[in-house]
C-alpha cells in the first residue's frame, strides 16, 4: 500500500484530548503504565524497562481543525512539537510537576491546558499528513461514508510562512498564566486575612495614634524632668555674694 504525505494548512478549533504527554516507552513508543508502586517500570508491548525516575514523556497533541468548511480530527506526535511547546517532553513534564507545590497538581494539570489552548486554538498549521490511497482526503470535501469525523496522523507540523508567533509557546503561556496565578493567590490570602480580623485597618491606624502618643508623653515626662534638674542643679550651687539664682 503506497503511502504519501499531504501538506495541509488547517486552523486548530479544539483540543480533541486535553493530555499533551503521556509517559513513553523508549523502544515503541507506547505508553507505559505508572500506576504500579514498582521502582522500574516495564513496557507491556515490548517488554523495555527503565528506573522510574529515568522514564521519558512524549507529546501526542490532537486537535479538531478546519480547512475551509471541512472539519477534522489530526493528532501529530513526538519531538516535531517541541518547537511549539518550548521544551521537550519530559522537561515540561518535570515543569509542571515542580510546580505543582505552587498551586495544586489538578490545577496545574488544568493550567497546562489553558496554555495548550491558547498556544493553537484558532491559529493557522500547516500539517504533513499522512494518507494512503484508500484514505479519504477530508479537506478535498468529498463524502466519507460515514458520519464520523475524520481522524488523520501527522507526522510534521509548520507554522505558514506570515505567522510569527516566535516566543509564543506552551512553556511561555505556562509560565504566564502560572505567574498571574500566583499574584491572584497573593491577593486573595491578604484580602482572606484582613477579613479574618474585622476593623483591622481601624485597629492599625488605633496602634499608630497610641505609640505616637506614648512617644510624646515621654518626650514631655523628659523635658520637665531635664527642666527640674537644671533649676536643682541652680538652687543647691553656692550663691556667691551679688550673684542672683539665675545667673
Ligand atoms: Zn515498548
């Protein structure tokens, strides 16, 4: 069966699976199972192992596109992503989970998506498609025969030639939305503070007039004691004949 590739420039429209990554075997590319407590985690296709901490994330990004009034489905997989992620795989995985001591793991999950979101949807790719000769081409409009949407693999992914999104990737969106997280945070822990203690800004401004009192009513206390001094001082030095007190 001849096999060819067709470039294809669509708009993202949705997201068809919000997971980006998943943890993958190095010699088949198959996803590996994380959830046994075991240190080393073996590939159940190929039989691959690797120390848990060593495993590898691979990105699968599908999406629902449009190419005109033709609607598809097109999943493109691996490193050819990178260049719009902004990082490999496994480094935006180690990321998200450093940063999941920020805000929660399900948010950061959550985070993640918002930026996958921003970074494609409703942007121009053009996809390396592959197709075979018994395969439909969805964007040529013809009738499928069926009512599904057509699901197709590419295998290359190219900004077109007028978009400059350079800069504009997941980890940079990430990182943003993160930022801004973590301000609104701030703001809603100080406002959730000054709630707890009711009056607080009057109690403040309270402690503020009563130290500065304090502070005066000593300086007063030491300025009449320094004044007492000086006119004891004055009355128990010898008075010299034709010498008055206050001299
Ligand atoms: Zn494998």
């Amino acid at each position: 069966m001849s096999l060819r590739r067709a470039l294809v420039e669509c708009a993202v429209l949705s997201l068809q699976d919000s997971c980006v990554l998943y943890p993958c075997c190095k010699g088949c590319f198959s996803r590996i199972d994380i959830d046994s407590s075991e240190t080393r985690l073996t590939c159940s296709k190929c039989g691959y192992s690797c120390a848990r901490e060593l495993l590898e994330y691979r990105y699968r990004l599908s999406v629902r596109v449009a190419r005109g009034s033709c609607l598809f489905g097109v999943t493109i997989f691996g490193n050819c992503l990178n260049q719009f992620f902004g990082i490999h795989a496994t480094g935006l995985q180690r990321f998200v989970a450093d940063k999941s001591g920020y805000v929660d793991a399900l948010s950061t999950s959550a985070l993640l998506v918002e930026a996958v979101e921003e970074c494609f949807i409703g942007k121009h790719f053009i996809f390396g498609i592959k197709i075979t000769e018994n395969d439909t081409e969805p964007w040529l409009g013809r009738p499928t025969g069926s009512n599904k949407m057509a699901q197709l693999i590419a295998t290359q992914m190219i900004l077109p030639e007028a978009a400059d999104l350079r800069g504009c990737t997941v980890l940079s969106y990430f990182e943003e939305i993160l930022h801004k997280t973590g301000e609104a945070k701030h703001c809603t822990t100080a406002k959730a503070k000054l709630q707890e203690e009711p009056y607080g800004q009057f109690y403040t401004i309270h402690k503020l007039v009563v130290s500065q009192m304090i502070h005066f009513g000593l300086l007063f206390v030491f300025l009449c004691l320094f004044q007492d001094h000086t006119v004891w001082t004055a009355l128990s030095a010898p008075l010299r004949p034709g010498s008055s007190l206050w001299d």
